[in-house]
C-alpha cells in the first residue's frame, strides 16, 4: 500500500482550526521576535473570523516574545484581546503546542 500525499489548500486548513477551536500561533511576516497567539473568532452561523484573503480575527490574542529585545525577554507575553491580522502579514499559522 503506498502512502499519497494530499496537497490542502491553506483556507481549507484553517477553517479546520476554527471548527475545533484550536488555539493557532500565527507567525508575523517581517518580525522573528514576536509571534502572535488566539483562537481564530468564530461569530456564529455563516459568519468565519477569516476571509478568502486570509485576513484573521483572533480572540483572545497574546503577543508571545520568542527572541530577547531591548525591552523585552524571551516568554514574556502581553494580552491583546480581539485583533483583525491582514492577511499579508502572515507568515505561517500552526497550532499551538500544549505544555
């Protein structure tokens, strides 16, 4: 039995993590200090927290500080609450691991 690879489309994986409510870590394009946390919003009925842009409504969203700054140090965290994140501005989406 050979094992086929599949090629997912990246909309289709994160309606995915938005119907099991996965937390997702959203890596920033253009800034390897910082990494973004949340729960991709979901509205209610017919109503996504994403678009076919891949611009993404996070809630309950944390700044994850993974490299040492002058301000800051690696694992600091600052509470964001709900944020819209163009779609450009994204780099990669994965979920987050649990400790």
């Amino acid at each position: 039995m050979s094992s086929k690879r599949v090629m997912v489309q990246p909309i289709n994986v994160i309606f995915k993590h938005l119907q099991a409510g996965t937390r997702v870590q959203i890596w920033l394009f253009d800034n390897v200090e910082q990494r973004l946390e949340g729960k991709i919003l979901t509205a209610g009925e017919g109503v996504f927290g994403f678009d076919e842009f891949m611009n993404v409504v996070l809630d309950s969203a944390e700044e994850v500080w993974v490299k040492d700054t002058k301000t800051k140090t690696a694992g600091d965290r600052n509470k964001l609450g709900r944020l819209l994140l163009k779609g450009e501005n994204i780099t990669l989406i994965q979920p987050v691991l649990s400790a």
